[in-house]
C-alpha cells in the first residue's frame, strides 16, 4: 500500500531566543547561522543584550522561546500575572509567555510551572514549530528514535515535510538534544522563507531551488510552470510552502519530501512517491510505493550525460521502471527528463529562472 503523505494533529509545548542590536560581536560572517540570525533580528524577533551580543551558540531556554514567539507573531510582551508558578508578573518575560500560551503556541506542565529557564529540546522545538506556522501535511520519515507513541512523533514529521530540518544522516532526529540560538533562528528562518529551507537538505539533495521558477515541457507539447509558494489553508487544512504546477489552465501542489533515506513526492493529503533512493549506487533496485515485487524501479547509470532544451547535465542519475519509462534526476534539480518505453520524451526542463 502507498506510504501516506497525510494531515497530523498538533500539540504544544514551548521555545525561543532573545534580543540583539546592529553588528553583533559574536555573531561572525562564518558563523553557520550568520544569515538567518541577522534576518531577524532585522525583523525584530531577536534583539541582543546589553552588550550587543546574541549568544548564538548558547541553549535556548523556554522563557527565551516564548519572547521570539510572540515578537515573530506581534503579540504584547507587556509585563502581566501568569497562571504559572515560577513566572511572576515581575519576570522580565511574563507577558511574552502569557500571551504566546493564550494563543496556544506553547503551553506549561501538570504542576502549574512554565520553567522558564529550562533549555528547549529538539521535540519541543518541532510541537512548537508545527502550531506557530500551522503545518499540516506530515512525511512519515521512520527516525529510529522518534517513535509513535512519542508527543513530538507528528509534529516531527510536519516539520520535515515543511523543509524546516531534515534529521541526520544516521536516520535519526535526536528529540532530546539541546537546541542553540543560532539553530532555533534557522528553523524560525525556515518556516517563514523559501531561501532558508534550501539548506534543509542533505549534501548532494536533489531537491530544486525553492527561490526558482522552472518550467517543463510536457509530452503534448504544452508548458507547465512549478513555483515554490505559500499555498493559502482550503477550508480547515493547512497547506503552507509547497510546489505549485500551473499547466492546461489548472493548478496543482505537490511537495519534494528529503531524508538521508530517499527523495519522494507527495500530494496533498494524499500519498507519497519514492523517486530515488540514498546513498545512489547504480544497480540498486527499489519500490516506489506499493511492494509490489513486479514493480520495481533500478538506477541504471549514474554520472550520465543527459540533454535537455534547458541544457545538458553531465552528473545525471538515470532510472529505469518497470515499465521500462527512463527518467533523469540531477543534484539540485531534481528530475530533468522523463521518456517513455517507446523513447517519446515526456517531461524536459527547458527553462530554470
């Protein structure tokens, strides 16, 4: 049966970082998180203290979580009674955790405390991630240590399906890490912006470039367009960034899913495809989707010299299905070529803008 591609319930928990003022001093040009730290702080999520750094190295506590929060969602910071314990009205982020828990982005524990100084952890940070940007499609990716019977288990899977993270290359997703200042502002940066969930992806993905437009020509000889966009909800799903295919008049979704197991696509609220998997050794045999043993995909050739009306690739991976259809997939662009068993081309890029 197809693997799903499906709408995961949320839940909550907490996070954050703190402020920052211009050319902070531990914050480098080399710093891996340069970029999307300074994107930030540029729209007053972070600011610095008060000697203008910003601790991008350093854990990010719940009270730290909920002041990014709900400047990232404009609400009060206001300083106000909480219905925590251990944050008082005179707790420099009372009014920021109260209002970004009223709003449901994040919430406290059983014994009515918020710990505020705790640092947040990676399954923590996913509950939260899935609530402030409301994702919906989930990618049921098999982390070894995130099991289903864990709090974080859907909201891991939303936000790997949103391209904010992509887990490690031991197929693991590391719940119970830590997260620094600089790696909660990529995963903020992530959920906001295309440019910044290119770098959720594996060395060597090949993933498209979210901030490009491509367009393909189909076998009747028509164009269809794919734009990366921000997909407005339908009803009561959530949709968010995903790929958009504008050909024949209509318009249609579907999302490049990544791990450092395969690349897929999958449709909304629906299934997902395996298109190929990792590591790429030619001769590998694999199922796109239904175990269906007469239905299986081969890499036959790798390094291959493919042309298409865009250009010609030279580092092309080629798979032959088992209907003998050959299709073409190329690091950073994902499928290039597609020709059918009686060698008609029917999908070849032709233009990337």
């Amino acid at each position: 049966m197809k693997k799903l591609f499906a709408p995961i319930a949320i839940l909550l928990s907490l996070f954050l970082l703190v402020p920052v003022q211009a050319a902070p001093p531990d914050l480098p040009a080399s710093h891996t998180f340069y970029e999307e730290m300074n994107y930030l702080i540029d729209k007053g999520v972070i600011e610095g203290e008060a000697d203008g750094s910003v601790k991008p190295d350093r854990p990010v506590t719940r009270a730290e979580a909920a002041i990014m929060i709900a400047r990232l969602k404009g609400l009060s910071g206001t300083q106000q009674a909480t219905r925590f314990s251990d944050v008082p009205k005179t707790h420099f982020a009372s009014g920021f955790i109260a209002e970004a828990v009223k709003a449901g982005y994040l919430t406290g524990y059983t014994d009515g405390t918020y710990k505020p100084d705790a640092p947040i952890i990676r399954g923590d940070m996913a509950i939260v991630l899935a609530r402030v940007f409301n994702l919906g499609l989930g990618f049921q990716n098999g982390f070894k240590d995130v099991s289903p019977n864990m709090m974080a288990y859907d909201s891991v899977n939303l936000i790997i399906a949103a391209n904010i993270t992509a887990g490690y290359p031991d197929n693991t997703f590391r719940p119970k890490a830590r997260v620094t200042r600089g790696q909660f502002a990529a995963f903020i940066a992530r959920g906001l912006e295309p440019k910044f969930k290119n770098d959720a992806a594996i060395p060597g993905s090949y993933m498209k470039d979210k901030t490009k437009t491509y367009t393909y020509r189909m076998a009747d000889g028509a164009s269809a367009v794919h734009r990366f966009v921000d997909v407005p909800d339908r009803g009561n799903l959530a949709y968010g960034f995903m790929w958009t295919v504008e050909y024949g008049g209509e318009t249609g979704e579907y999302a490049e899913l990544e791990n450092y197991r395969f690349i897929a696509f999958g449709w909304p609220y629906s299934e997902y495809d395996i298109a190929l998997p990792y590591p790429v050794v030619a001769g590998k045999k694999f199922d796109t989707f239904n175990g269906d043993e007469s239905q299986v995909n081969t890499i036959t050739a790798v390094n291959k010299t493919v042309a298409t009306r865009y250009k010609t690739f030279t580092n092309a991976t080629e798979v032959t299905t088992y209907d003998g259809t050959r299709y073409y997939m190329v690091p950073g662009q994902s499928t290039v070529k597609t020709v059918n068993a009686a060698g008609k081309v029917v999908f070849e890029l032709i233009s990337v803008k």
